[in-house]
C-alpha cells in the first residue's frame, strides 16, 4: 500500500497526493463508504492502485477536523488582518482563540504592509507569542517569509473580508485564480450543499486550504475557568493572584490586572477577553438557570 493525503474531494472521488508527489484520483473501498466516517481532504491515507484509479483503504486517525470548510489534520492556521478595512479586533481574536482551542500554531499576517499603517495592529498583538509576518501582496514585501512559515505544513487562512486573502493566496501560486474559481462552485452548487475544499501545493511546499476557515467560535463549547488559557500572553500570571479561582474581572489583587496595569498585557487585549467571557458567563447563566 502506498500512503498520501486527500488534497481535493468532490462527490464521492478523491485527489490523493503520494508521498512521492505524484496525484491520483481514488475512490474509497466499500466498507470505508459504510463507515459513518467519509474521507475528509486532509485526511492521511493509504491507497492500493487498481490501474489509473486508487482505491483508498484505510483512513489514518485524525489529529483534528473542523466543519467548515470541511477539512482534517489542520497544523496551523495563518490569521489574516490590514489595516483596511478596519481591522475587527474582536472577530480577529476569535480565530486566535480557536487556533488555541484546536492546538494549532497560529501565525498573524498582518497584510497590506503597502498601507504604512499597521502600528495600531502590531502594538495590539506585541505582547502575543504569535509570530507577526508583514506582507504585501500587492508589492510581494514579505511573502517569502510567509512561504517559509507555511512550508511543510497543513494551513488553513482566515480573516475579515476584504484583508487580501484571495489575493495572498493568488501572488503565492500565479498559476491559479481564485476569484475564478469561487464564481464557478457558487454556479455549480446550490447555496446549503457543503462547499468542497483543496489544498494548494505551494511552490516553495506546504498545503494551504483554498477556502477560509474559522470564522465561527463556538462559545458554549469554552467554559468561563478556561478561556483565561486560550489568550497565551495570560499564562505567566494564571495562578498569581489572591483567589485560586481568580476570572480576572472584578476580583481583588488581581496578577492579570496588574500585568495590564504594568503594560505586560496589552489593555485591548484584555477588554477583549473581558468581553468573551461576560459573554460566556451569560450563556453559563442560561444553561443552569442560575
Ligand atoms: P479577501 O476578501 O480577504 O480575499 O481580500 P481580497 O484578496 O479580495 O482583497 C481585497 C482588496 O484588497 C482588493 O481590492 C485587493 O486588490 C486589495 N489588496 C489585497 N492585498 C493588498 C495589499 O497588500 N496592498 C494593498 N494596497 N491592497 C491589497
Ligand atoms: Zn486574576
């Protein structure tokens, strides 16, 4: 058997990319299609061939998956903000958030370096582990740095509309188009089918979803005692302050607060959190009708 990974699927037929780099169009075997589990792209697995078709025979376990886009073994996601349009710090710290809650590395692409006015977003984030890389796909400043962060793994990008998604994606791979291709899947399927999704093999290597993800937190799933770990520039004070079971909202002697007060942690940042966890509280609430 020779082992791959799904980097496209459409109705029922996979494109399976070797290990030796070469692609072949797969079905999967009959007992896996009566499995409740289908092939997800992303999905590493092993195929026999069966002349010009493979057929995959076993799908190896996942490390993650998310629904939308439908897409497995996700190693990181690049976070996509510029200054224009205005940057959504809340939404943006979101897809931070689910990169921790997936425990996947999470780079921030602050593009349309062109623009000179990024200072705001890069004070914002200074004090993040997150690795900050500088991009301009209109003048291609930075996109080897971008490359060779996304070079050997699985990425997913996200970010507000608008940011240069598509376009990052189109100055690292000038043989494809995207807008292209968005019009012609709104054409070929209805507006409730599962959108597909491929991966791009980038030039200098890696995988890089064509299609944004991310874009939804689930806050039931977060509970109020945990979102503390999810905002990583936290973690040196968790477990300094007066009450064991501190929140960092309104308690007393407070070692986050003092690290905001201090300029350890930045100050949005923490409103932020504040924010998401008013709104966790609330929804915790409601579920034990407290
Ligand atoms: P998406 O919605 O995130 O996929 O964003 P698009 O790639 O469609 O880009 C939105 C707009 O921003 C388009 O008009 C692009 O030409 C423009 N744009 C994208 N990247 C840059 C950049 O690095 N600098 C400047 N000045 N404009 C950019
Ligand atoms: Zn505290």
């Amino acid at each position: 058997m020779e082992k791959g990974k799904i980097i496209h699927s459409v109705a029922g037929t996979y494109i399976v990319l070797l290990d030796n780099g070469t692609r072949i169009n797969c079905r999967p075997r009959g007992r896996l299609r009566l499995m409740e589990e289908s092939p997800l792209t992303g999905d590493n697995v092993y195929i026999t061939r069966n002349q010009d078709e493979g057929i995959i025979e076993e799908i190896l376990p996942r490390k993650n998956s998310i629904i939308r886009p439908p897409i497995a073994n996700i190693d990181q996601v690049a976070a996509v903000i510029a200054p224009k349009p205005a940057p959504n710090f809340a939404l943006f710290d979101r897809i931070l958030i689910t990169g921790e809650q997936l425990q996947i590395d999470v780079i921030i692409v602050i593009n349309k370096y062109d623009l000179e006015k990024e200072d705001e977003i890069i004070k914002y984030y200074q004090e993040t582990p997150y690795k900050i890389i500088k991009t301009s796909a209109k003048t291609g400043f930075g996109l080897p740095s971008l490359s060779k962060e996304l070079k050997d793994k699985e990425t997913v990008h996200s970010g507000q509309s608008g940011v240069g998604k598509s376009s990052i994606i189109n100055a690292l791979l000038p043989n494809i188009n995207l807008v292209t291709q968005e019009i012609s899947e709104k054409r070929g399927f209805g507006r409730h089918t599962t959108k597909t999704v491929s991966l791009l093999e980038l030039p200098k290597g890696g995988l890089l979803a064509d299609t944004p993800g991310f874009n939804r937190l689930d806050l039931s799933e977060i509970r109020s005692e945990d979102l503390q770990w999810l905002y990583p520039e936290m973690d040196p004070f968790i477990g300094l302050c007066k009450f064991r079971n501190c929140l960092h909202s309104k308690e007393p002697d407070c070692a986050v607060k003092k690290a905001v007060d201090s300029g350890k942690i930045n100050e949005n940042r923490y409103e932020s959190y504040i924010n998401i966890l008013e709104e966790i509280i609330e929804h915790e609430k409601r579920l034990y009708q407290w």
